[in-house]
C-alpha cells in the first residue's frame, strides 16, 4: 500500500514537470522533429536533414549549403530569421558600396567575387585593357575609410607619376595636356602604345608616321618648324643626282618629295621644264641627259641626244637612206628598238605579204627617196617569166592589181566581170587556156566560136542538117550545155508533134529568113492558094492571107482551131 502511494506521489511530480517543457523552435513551429533529428543523436547531421530549405524562400546553396544551423539561426526560432546579407555580414565597405552585398560576392565563395566586368561596367569607369586584369587594391587604396566610393576616374590621378617620368617625348618640357586619353587609350594593351594625334598643321603620314619623337623633336616641342628643309637640309646638299645645290634647285622639298618615300622623287618635268618625261624617260637618271648637271640650252628634240644612235644604225642605213631627223617618225619614247614606221604615212601603204617584208627587200642599197610605188617596177621579173598565161605574149597590162593582190602573188583573181565576157556557170571552173589557146586579145565571145564542134556533132536534133541558127543562147546557158531548154512545141508552134510532124526537113522550110527567126511562112507549103482561102475566109472577120495571120487564128496548126 505505501509503495502504490509513492508510485502516485511520483507520478503527480511528474506530470507537472513535462507540462513545462518549451519548443526551442518557438511555440509555433509545426514540423516534425525527424525531418531534422533521428533516434541516434538529437544533434544535427546536416547530411541527413530530409527538411527542403528551399521551402522557406532562401535556399542553401554554395557555402551555405554547409553553414551550421546555429551560424544563422543562433536562438533556434526560424521564424523571422533575417536574410539580408549585411544581416550576417560585416559591411567591410563602411557602407560605401550600398548594403547590397550581392551585387559583388556570391553565395559560393564570399571572396569569389562576381565579374568585375560586369559590375565595373554599372560604374563611371568601365573596366577596359589592362585596367581588366588589375586587383582592385591597385586602384581603391584606403584613404581615410573611402576605399571605393568617390575613386577618381581620371587617368592623371593615377598616371601622374607616368606622366612626369617620360622623357620620349617629355611630357612635361613638352607641356602636354595632362588628359592622358588625347594619346593613350583605356582599351589599349599597353599604356605605351601611345597614339597621339598630331596636329593637323603637320600630320604625321608616310615615313614620318614611323619616327621617334626625338628625332624631329630634339630639344622642343613647341614651335618646332614644319618647313622640310629644316630637317632635311643634310639631304639636299648631299645629293648629287641630281645636284640640288648647283642646279639651284628651290627648297621647297614637297615640288619634288612626299612623306611616302624621300627617294622617289616626284618632280614634275613638264611643268618645270616644258619637257615631258614619258616611257623609258621615266627611268633614266637625270645625269644622263643632264650631262656635267648642264639644266639650260639642252636640246629638246630626239636627234639632239640620239644622233649618235642614228649615224650608227645600218639596217636601215640611216644617213645613206636620207632618213628624216624626227625620230618619231619610227620611234617611240618607250623603246627605242624595234622601230615601228607608220608606212601609211607614205604614197605606199604596206598591206598583206608586204607587211612582212624587211625594209631592204624594196629598198635596195638603202634607197629610201623617189622609189616607184607600181607593182610591175618590183614584180616584172614575176611579170616576164609567168608563162601559164605568158604575160608578154598576151600583151598582158602591166596594173598588176588588175589581177593580183598583197596578200599572195599566187592564184592571180582576174575579173572577168569588167570584160566584154563575163564569166557564169560552167565558165568559172575553167582554165584560162581552155577559151584563151589562141591569146588574150580579140577573144571571140560567140557562143559558136568555142563550140562549134558541139553544134556540128549534134543529132538529136541534127544541127547542122537542120540548119539550126549558131546562136546557142537560144537553147542553152552556161551553167549546163546538157540538156537544151528548147521546146518549140510548146513555147512557139508544134512541129514535132501533131499534123506538122514530118513534114518539114529543115528549118528554112518555114523560116526563110535564117537571119531572123522571129519570122516564118505557112502559106509556102500549105496546098490552098490564095483564091481558094479568101473564099472560104470570107465570112471571118480580120482575114488577111498572110502567114502571121494563118498563126493568129490556128496557133496549133489545126483547122478547126
């Protein structure tokens, strides 16, 4: 019985004192205690807290991820927890940079600081060149506790050391303007790729673009003379090709110099002289005209300078040939050889196979004056041995053009058009001698005088027998002898067919004049005479007892036409 009541009295204490037990996370926190805590140990395993962070709106990510609870959460009660960064963090800065820590360090590594660039560039003072890889202590150095804000951003303030140490050129002598981008730019590599502008009194171009300042700059930079020769005075004396100071050339070196190449001197001849320097000119050193640095009274034609390479010229002989002294005539300023003779300008273009030809194959022992310009004065050897036709036989004219031309002596093209004969059809592909056997002259052009013998051995129908007319155009043409374009029957009257056939033996039967076929006679063989055809005529209008009447009204020959 005394032990129930001390189990009783026990149990009464005990009740009371586990009513007084608090959350150390505060009265409202609801979670349940495993998601943090396990049966093993009541102290925290970070790596096995099943509690999602994320769900309270900060979560744990770099160097946080691994921050005891305690760091952040020093009573215990999450409720209300700060997350501003400076809530945590000591404001190193003094406030200067604003409380807003995440605008330069991460949550990864508080000292990895986020991309200068891009924060440098939400500043007055971009982060370009090498003011990229400099640390920021280089530039924000404590001054009475304003490490970062207020930093200058002008170059002097840094630079002015720089400044007044260069002595190429001496920045300070020089009295420069202490506005260090005027020459250096914040983007460049190196604070010595220096870039200044010169003046636009003397810009630097060509070769003065690449000089040291001291070397125009030896002493001082203000009021320094931009006149060439002030510099290069040495240059003008010295030179001797041509001699500067004996011509008395002016010294104004830019007539002649540019800043590209001092070498290559530009002067302008035929403003200066009056005498244009053009092809191998161009080239030449002037002492080669200008001999002993003689400038006045020097010849201004080319046979003053080149009348030792006329006299000494032999194909063609210049002197003996008589040759004109304007050595333009065959020459030109780009070279001297080979000459080029405009031949044209003569009485005797030189057109085909002549063009070829060299000089002395006409100008024989170098006779270039009064030369016969005709054909026959340099081809009548040519003329007096052709022999297939014999020229001289023929009493052919001596035009040789008539027949020949330059372009090739052989095969001659005479014009048989500009004859009496024009030559057509089967006469084009003869040979001369087949028609010339007797001569050139008095050339018979009948028909007949060459083909007599065809006339004579025709058959069908017999020429000769039937006295057929010698005009052989009336039946045939040059282009083909075979056939003959002959059709009496059906051009003019039908005697080889119907009642006249046979009844006729020669062609003089009816047409009694054989000077003039156009004219024949009906009524010579016909039995009626002319009493018996007037009676039977008589009714028919237009009667007339004549053979071109007998034609007019029976143009075939029939009675009843």
């Amino acid at each position: 019985m005394l032990r129930f009541l001390l189990y009783i009295l026990l149990l009464a204490s005990y009740l009371p004192a586990q009513e007084k037990t608090t959350m150390p996370h505060g009265d409202d926190f609801k979670l349940d205690c495993e998601l943090c805590h396990t049966t093993d140990s009541w102290r925290v395993n970070l790596k096995k807290v099943e509690f999602d962070h994320n769900s309270t709106g900060f979560p744990l990510i770099g160097r946080h991820a691994g921050t005891e609870c305690r760091t952040c959460h020093q009573s215990l009660v999450f409720e209300h927890t700060p997350v501003a960064c400076a809530d945590c963090h000591t404001d190193v800065h003094k406030s200067e940079l604003g409380m807003r820590c995440e605008n330069c360090h991460t949550p990864k590594n508080w000292d990895n600081r986020r991309d200068m660039f891009e924060v440098h560039s939400e500043t007055d003072f971009p982060l370009l060149g090498v003011h990229a890889l400099l640390d920021c202590q280089s530039c924000h150095t404590d001054e009475q506790g304003r490490e970062f804000a207020n930093t200058p951003v002008e170059c002097r303030s840094c630079h002015v050391q720089d400044f007044m140490q260069t002595l190429n050129p001496s920045h300070k002598k020089a009295g420069f303007d202490m506005n260090c981008q005027n020459c250096h730019l914040s983007n460049a590599a190196s604070w010595k790729q220096a870039v200044y502008q010169h003046t636009s009194a003397f810009p630097l171009n060509g070769g003065h673009a690449r000089l040291e300042c001291v070397d125009c700059h030896s002493s001082t930079f203000q009021g320094t003379t931009v006149d060439c020769y002030a510099c290069h005075q040495q240059d003008y004396a010295a030179t001797t090709n041509p001699n500067h100071k004996q011509f008395g050339f002016p010294t104004n070196c830019e007539t002649c110099h540019n800043a590209d190449n001092w070498q290559r001197a530009a002067f302008d001849h035929l403003a200066e002289s009056g005498f244009a320097l053009n092809g191998a000119h161009q080239t030449i050193l002037c002492t080669d005209c200008h001999v002993n640095n003689q400038v006045n009274g020097l010849p201004r034609d080319c046979f003053g300078c080149h009348e030792d390479a006329f006299r000494a010229v032999k194909s063609p002989d210049h002197v003996s040939g008589g040759f004109s002294h304007n050595c333009l005539d065959c020459h030109n300023e780009s070279r001297w050889s080979p000459a080029d003779f405009d031949h044209n300008n003569t009485a005797f273009p030189l057109t085909g196979a002549h063009l070829s030809l060299q000089c002395e194959s006409c100008h024989i022992n170098g006779q270039y004056q009064n030369l016969p310009s005709d054909c026959w004065s340099c081809h009548e050897a040519n003329f007096t041995g052709t022999t297939d036709p014999n020229h001289v036989q023929n009493n052919f004219s001596h035009d040789c053009t008539q027949c020949h031309n330059t372009s090739a002596w052989s095969p001659a093209e005479f014009d048989h058009a500009n004859t009496d004969f024009p030559l057509t059809g089967a006469h084009t592909s003869l040979n001369c001698v087949e028609c010339h056997s007797q001569g050139y002259t008095n050339t018979p052009t009948e028909c007949v005088a060459c083909h007599q013998s065809s006339y004579n051995n025709t058959t069908d129908p017999n020429h000769k027998a039937a006295q057929f007319p010698t005009t052989c155009e009336d039946c045939h043409n040059t282009t083909a002898w075979k056939p003959a374009d002959w059709d009496h029957d059906g051009q003019y009257f039908p005697i080889y067919s119907g009642k006249h056939k046979g009844e006729w033996d020669v062609c003089a039967d009816c047409h009694v004049n054989t000077a003039n076929y156009a004219q024949f006679e009906c009524i010579n063989c016909h039995e009626h005479n002319r009493t018996k055809m007037d009676d039977k005529h008589k009714d028919v209008s237009g009667y007339s007892y004549d053979s071109q009447a007998c034609y007019n009204c029976h143009p075939n020959g029939k009675e009843d036409d």
